[in-house]
C-alpha cells in the first residue's frame, strides 16, 4: 500500500517526534524541532553510527579494525576556510526569478514543454502528469503532454526565455536569466556587521574534519590510513526546502573522511561501500527501498573531478517512489582538500610514512550521511498500517532504535499490580529507556504503544503475584507469551543484539 506524506507527518506531530519550528508563529519554512520521541529515535542513529565507526570500527580487509577517531569542530570557522574549500565560490545552485510574481526558483529543476508556438509552459519537474495537464488546460493549450518536447531550463538558449511562462503566471517572458545563490548561511562574528567581520555557519560537516587533519595526526597515535569521524549540524540555505524533514536549511550529518594513499582509493571506496551499505540495511532498511546508484559523469562534486566519482545510498521515499532519494554519499574527495587548505593556509599538510619516509598527499575517501534524513527513512520504512487494531498503525522500528524498548503496564491501578510493576521499571531504566504506564484500559495502552513503535509490552496482573512471571506482548504480531520477571532484561539485551552487531535483523 502506498504510504502517504500526510498522515506519516501528522503522526509524528501527534505523538512527539516532530514538530514545525516556531510552530505557534505559524513555523518557519526548513526548520524542524524534534520532539521528546524524535529525539530519541535521532539519538540511537547517532549513537549507532558513533559505535559504528568510532568506538568498535570494522575489521578491515587486512582482517585487523581500522582506526577511526572523533571529533566535534566548531559551525563558525575562519571564512578564509570556505574559500580554499570552494564553498564561497561555488557552493550555489542557479537560480531565475520571476518578474510578475517575484517568486525564486531553481533553473536545473525546471522543466519546459517545447512546441511550435510562442508559449511554452514550465512546470516543477517533479509535477506529475495529472497537474501539467490541469494547467494546459487553464492556460488553452494543447492539453496532450506527448504533442510537446520536454527540456530543461538551463538547457535552452537564454534567446528562447520570452516564449517561456513560469509555473505560476499566464503570461509568458517573465522569467529572468539564472544566477548563481549561494546556498551558505552567513553572519558577522563580534559587533561590527562589515564585510571583514563576515563568517559562515558550516554547509557541511566535512571542513572541520579537514581543518584538524594535521592537530589529529601530531596528537594521537593514528597512522595511514585512518578515519577521523563527526555528527553534527550544517546549514544550506536550500532555495525550496521540501517534503519534510528531507531537504531542511538546518540538519544533522554523520561523516567521516577516510585518508589514504593515492594507489589505496579503489580497495577503501569498494570496502566503505560495503560497510556503509550494511550499515543501513543493520538499522532497520532491510527491504528493496534501499538501494544503490552510481552518479553520472554531469553530477560531479567539485571536489570530486578527477576522482572515481560518488555512489549514493538511496532510499525510497513516499515522496520520490517509484525513484529514490539521496541517503548517504560515498565520495573520492582525491586529495583536494587538503591541497587546497594547504595552498591557502600555508601550512604543510603532507603526510610522511615514518617507516619508508614516502611523502605524499593523502586521498580522502567519504562517506557522508544524513542523520535527520536518516531517521525520516527510518519512520517511513516503520511505518505500517494494520486496520485491524485499534490505533490502525504501528511503527515497526528495529528495537535498538525505538525511542522506548519497552513499556511496563500493570493491569490495573491496584497496588498489588503497581508495586510490583514499578519494581521492574526501575530495575530496567537503569539500562533500557523504558515507560510506565498505568492510566487508561490495557487496549488503550498498547495501541499508543504500537503508534510510537515500542517493540514490547511487560503486563503485570494477577498471575504475576502467583507465579512472578509477566506477559510479553509483541508489537509486531501482537502475540503473547509469558516469561519470568527476572528474566525481562535479558530478553530485551537479547533483541537489541542484531544492531550493535552490525547484522541485519532476523
Ligand atoms: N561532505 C559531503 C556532503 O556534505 P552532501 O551529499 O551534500 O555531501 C551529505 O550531504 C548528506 O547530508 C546527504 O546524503 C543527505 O543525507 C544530507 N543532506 C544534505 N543536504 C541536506 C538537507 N538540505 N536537508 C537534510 N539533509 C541533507
């Protein structure tokens, strides 16, 4: 069944895990605040992925564990840092703006129906069939798609603009000639707002880690090639922030830059492919909405020019199915950055091999993820509808990432069921991030619970006082089966296991 963008949106408002920035001021367009579920679920992808590459990195094609460290650099850096990266120069999108309505839009996602005539609709290329047509018609033109050739904006001749009528007018030549925006938040550090006081909030993560190449090298024990690894927030001014938490101008990456000798790139592109891949699939997006794509020849980074080029991770979203949309990229960086920051600070950023004295410039392999983007995939892929019970969705999370392992729920509010309930809550929170819940019938209950996408359901009633063992309920099969008190936490250290073993779940 198709899932649709609405209902996944109200869900995760009703029940705290997102919610529209400045939301009582009407929000404000690309910013999201994550609630008291959202939070949680963001932070066990986090911390997944901390674990992942940092504390327990994987066994290597040599059969030993790579090395990987940390790092937390700051948003704000010495502006001179976005020029040798490029990102003052050319980290922009075209942009044309329209005249009448003064409405902004991207030029490469515009598309224009071609035709004999003198007026050429655009339209978003995202527009389905359906709305194009609508549109022909509302504007009397030949409402049959097939009569016209589809082209893309910045691939027409700027001399055929006045043919063009935007996606929001009748009339047509109000479209100006694209321009480059760039997409880098900016800002002034101190109290003088010139131009030498001018700093940028980070589009990307990645900077930093560059940044403290050489301070991670001089004061830790990592030899080449190794990993320094960061989460963190990164602002892009995105001309059309859409489909939720997608493409937001403030969010959360996970990346790690891998260094390494220049002849190594391919067997490290190869591996990280491998290990990023499996990484996904262990947190839950096990089924054919993960898959991989090679970028093509016209979709080069800046960086990446002369490099072995990016494969994505991509996911399939409801908003892009039956496409895909970006998850994680998985860079060659070659060694521009550093070259770059080399050039451009003056400082010597070689690395030399203290065993064979070989000075060389490192190549960067980079993994690059989205951790809001991450956990938006993990909601649509939990999501699941089920008429027959009664809260007629649940969310299917892998229990290692469900905002709550568990909820405690004695039958009754009788002390005799919520001594001995309260008991096992406080035993368990010491380890699993779990709820109590007495208010409300048992039915009531479990549906909120499977709404939020708690994995197991401990019920204490009279048999408990009887024989010391609790109900578990499975969220998923809403089968249940009884097992002892005391061996509740074992079971839910026993589910969470998959995960932090990097294995697909059973
Ligand atoms: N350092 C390389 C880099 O930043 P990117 O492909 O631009 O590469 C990496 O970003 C990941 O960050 C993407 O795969 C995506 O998951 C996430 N991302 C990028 N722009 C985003 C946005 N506007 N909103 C949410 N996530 C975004």
């Amino acid at each position: 069944m198709d899932l649709d963008m609405k209902d996944v949106v109200a869900l995760c408002k009703r029940r705290g895990f997102i919610f529209p920035a400045s939301d009582i001021y009407g929000g404000i367009n690309g910013f999201w605040d994550y609630g008291p579920l959202g939070v949680e679920l963001k932070n066990n992808l986090r911390d997944l992925w901390w674990k992942a590459m940092v504390v327990t990195p994987p066994i290597g094609p040599d059969g030993t564990p790579v090395q990987i460290v940390g790092l937390d650099s700051s948003i704000i850096q010495n502006p001179k840092a976005w020029v040798a990266s490029g990102h003052v120069g050319g980290f922009s999108d075209p942009m044309v703006d329209c005249r009448e309505t003064k409405k902004r839009y991207r030029a490469d996602h515009l598309m224009i129906l071609k035709s004999e005539g003198d007026k050429w609709p655009s339209f978003h290329e995202e527009s389905e069939d359906e709305e194009i047509e609508k549109r022909l018609k509302k504007l009397n033109l030949d409402t049959n798609v097939s009569n016209y050739e589809r082209v893309n904006l910045t691939d027409l001749d700027a001399s055929f603009y006045e043919k063009i009528i935007a996606p929001d007018t009748k009339v047509a030549g109000t479209l100006t000639e694209p321009k480059e925006f760039n997409l880098m938040f900016e800002s002034h550090a101190g109290p003088i707002q010139s131009d030498e006081n001018k700093v940028y909030l980070r589009p990307e993560t990645a900077q930093g880690i560059f940044l403290n190449f050489k301070n991670v090298l001089d004061s830790s024990r990592v030899r080449m090639p190794f990993g320094i690894a960061q989460i963190g927030k990164a602002f892009r001014n995105e001309v059309n922030p859409r489909n939720f938490i997608f493409r937001s101008r403030e969010f959360e990456q996970m990346e790690m830059e891998w260094f390494c000798h220049p002849d190594e790139v391919e067997k490290w592109r190869d591996f990280w492919f491998e290990e990023r891949t499996k990484f996904w699939r262990a947190v839950g997006l096990a089924s054919d909405n993960l898959q991989i794509r090679k970028h093509g020849d016209d979709e080069l980074s800046h960086y990446a020019k002369e490099g072995l080029g990016t494969s994505d991770i991509e996911y399939k979203f409801p908003f892009t199915a039956p496409d895909f949309g970006e998850l994680e990229g998985i860079a060659h960086r070659c060694d521009f950055d550093l070259t770059a920051h080399q050039e451009h600070s003056g400082q010597k950023l070689e690395y030399m091999d203290p065993v064979t004295q070989d000075k060389y410039m490192p190549h960067v392999i980079e993994p690059a993820a989205g951790l809001t983007r991450g956990a938006l995939a993990l909601i649509c892929e939990a999501y699941t509808v089920d008429e027959s019970r009664p809260s007629g969705v649940y969310l299917n999370f892998h229990p290692a990432l469900a905002p709550k392992k568990a909820a405690i729920l004695p039958l009754s509010a009788k002390e005799e069921h919520v001594g001995p309930a309260t008991k096992l809550y406080l035993a368990l929170r010491e380890e699993f991030a779990v709820d109590l819940d007495i208010k409300q019938n048992i039915g009531k209950r479990y549906a909120r619970q499977d709404e939020i996408g708690t994995p197991y359901c401990f019920t204490i009633d009279n048999d408990t006082l009887e024989d010391g063992t609790v109900t578990v309920r499975d969220r998923n099969t809403m089968a249940q089966e009884r097992i002892s008190m005391d061996k509740v936490a074992d079971y839910l250290r026993e589910k969470m296991k998959p995960v932090s073993a990097m294995k697909v779940a059973a």
